[in-house]
C-alpha cells in the first residue's frame, strides 16, 4: 500500500484549503448562521437562504475543484477516492458548507449511466446536484439542487429528476446544514453497469469519513491553541496533566481517522469498481473511526474551552455540531462494528494476507 500523495493532488488541496481559510472565516459562518442557523430553522427554502457558502462554490467551481474530481472520460485528473478525500478532508478543516461531495458522486453517477451531458454540466458546476441511495428520505443539498440523483443498489439502476418534479421539504439537520425530504415521481431510470450502486454508496462513506477527518483535526487544533493562552491559577490549562492527557488522546484520535479513512479510499481505488471483502472491511473501520473518534473529540473541544465551547458567538461550537452530525450521517459507531462483524463472519479477516 502506498499513501505517496502525487504532485497534482497535493497542489489541488494546497489549493481548496488557501480558498477555505480566505473566504470560509468565522464572520462568513456567522453570516450564515444568520440565514439558517439557531432560531432561523422557518428559512433555508432557497439559495438565498440556505445554508450554503456560495462564494466559495463558486471560486471552487472556477477553479476547476469539482471537475478535477470528475470520471476523467470527462476531462478530470484521475486522483482516484484518495484525492476526493484529501479534498474533503479541507472541506472539513474549515467547515465549508458546499456540495463539493454530492457533485462530485453525481458525475460519476450519471456518466456510468450514459448521461454525459448532465454530468458535464454537473462537473462544470453548471448544476447543483443532490444524491441520494434511496434508503432514507433525508438528502443533502436537496432544497437548493437542480438535479436530484437516487440509486436503487437492489435493481442497479438509478433515477434521475430535475428539481422542479419533485417536493422537498426542508429538514434542520444537528449541524443546520441543507438538507429535505424528497417525495415525487422518480424521474427518468436508467440502468447502471457492474456494482455502480454500491461503489457510489462506499465512495460517499469515505467522503463523510474524510469531511470528519478534517472536522475535528481543525478542532483539535484550536482547542489546543486555547490550552495554551487560556490561563487558570497562574498557568496555561494545557500544562495541567488531565488536559494535556485529553489532547494526546485526541491526537491518537485524529491519526486513527486519517489512516483508516486513506486505507478505505485506497481500497475502493483499488478494487477496479468491484468491491469485494476487503474495501467493505476498510469502509467500515474507517467509519468506526470517523464516530467513535468524532464522538470523544467534540466531547474533549468543548469541555477544554468550558463554557466558551458552547457560546454561539464563538466557532467552537461549530466544530462539536459538525462532528455530532458526523457521526450521525455515518450511523454510528456500534452500526459499523456490525457491518464489519458481518464482513468477518462471512469472508474471516480480509487483510489476513494484504500487503
């Protein structure tokens, strides 16, 4: 296994996280926070009063972000699952809410379908798209998608619906991100090769477990900047041994994450669109990781800053609502140790002989 980053994918990131820390700053959040946040859960129908960062989707898509990650039958990079998640993983460090994921999904979907031309426009940023794998009603980005995207792992097809054609109402996720309930007729169907389905449904796990990974290193960062200004009986909290023992923790946390969640994207690069025992087996640990991980680092960020960690005028609360919803989207730490258990029980241990 090689975790070697090449050139391009390090430039890209290089890239999305100079974007981030310019134009993703505590005040824009705020900003938004006011459209759709704590007290304002009415809003959030539209573009203009979602939550949605939509001056830095827009410098994402002039930059080329979403279409370097597209199939490169449509002109992208090829930096594989691995590059996704190095992407998302910035995506998470300033908690940039785009739908660089779900465009990113929905042109590998709709090329795989032979619908070219709508994964282009998707790839291009031309249109917001929305995925969902049709096991629960809830979709990102749905209130402000122009094509709404559905796989049927069961039949290996996938439907296709322009926004107008279906209803969405609007849902208050943990984190006030955008999300709906989608109801409405399920568009145009169209059959997708091999294990498509399930390959899309494994790619979005590592992109949520890469977003984490970002998440709540950035959080364990600035937690432990406040250890270290924040004083008490004379001296920085961080210099007390129960503090420090927490931030070591979180940094044994944080590289769990990191490593589970490269050796899942490469796993699924790897598998050739097939995905057998072994990349199932590295999704799953790399969302075990992601929740149990996710879970102790918001619990760690905002016990270290006290009270100052659930304070609304303060960014730390940000983080702990992120990861919380995290681990949510993931379904839990105790739902993953049941995916790989079933892996185990019917294949035994994929990585006996690995590399």
């Amino acid at each position: 296994m090689d975790f070697h980053i090449d050139d391009s994918t390090r430039e890209l990131c290089t890239l999305v996280r100079d974007m981030g820390q310019r134009l993703v700053t505590d005040d824009s959040l705020r900003e938004l926070d006011a459209r759709f946040g704590p007290g304002t859960e009415a809003g959030g129908t539209d573009r203009s009063t979602a939550r949605f960062h939509a001056r830095f989707w827009d410098e994402l898509v002039r930059a080329g972000v979403p279409a370097a990650l597209a199939p490169e039958r449509l002109g992208g990079a090829g930096l594989g699952v691995v590059g996704e998640a190095l992407v998302m993983r910035e995506l998470g460090r300033v908690l940039a809410p785009v739908p660089l994921s779900a465009a990113v999904r929905a042109s590998w979907l709709l090329e795989a379908a032979g619908l070219t031309d709508r994964a282009t426009a998707v790839a291009e940023g031309r249109e917001i798209a929305a995925v969902s794998d049709g096991n629960a009603p809830e979709v990102d980005w749905a209130p402000i998608a122009d094509v709404l995207v559905q796989t049927s792992p069961e039949n290996g097809q996938v439907d296709v619906s322009d926004r107008a054609e279906v209803t969405v109402e609007r849902t208050v996720p943990v984190d006030f991100s955008c999300a709906g309930l989608v109801t409405g007729p399920a568009g145009e169907s169209v059959a997708l090769p091999g294990a498509a389905a399930e390959s899309d449904a494994l790619r979005r796990r590592v992109h949520l477990s890469a977003h984490q990974w970002g998440v709540i290193e950035a959080a364990l960062e600035r937690t432990a900047a406040y250890a270290s200004t924040r004083h008490q009986f004379g001296r920085p909290i961080g210099s007390f041994q129960a503090v420090a023992a927490r931030l070591a923790d979180g940094s044994i946390d944080v590289d769990a994450v990191r490593l589970s969640t490269l050796r899942a994207a490469y796993e699924l690069d790897s598998c050739g669109g097939e995905p057998g025992a072994t990349t199932r087996a590295a999704v799953a640990s790399a969302h075990f990781w992601a929740c149990d991980a996710g879970h102790r680092l918001a619990h760690t960020a905002v016990h270290v800053h006290g009270g100052v960690g659930l304070d609304r005028s303060e960014p730390a609360h940000r983080y702990f609502l992120a990861a919380k919803a995290g681990e949510f989207r993931l379904g839990g730490a105790t739902r993953q140790l049941i995916d790989l258990g079933a892996v185990l029980a019917t294949h035994g241990d994929p990585w006996e002989y690995s590399a």
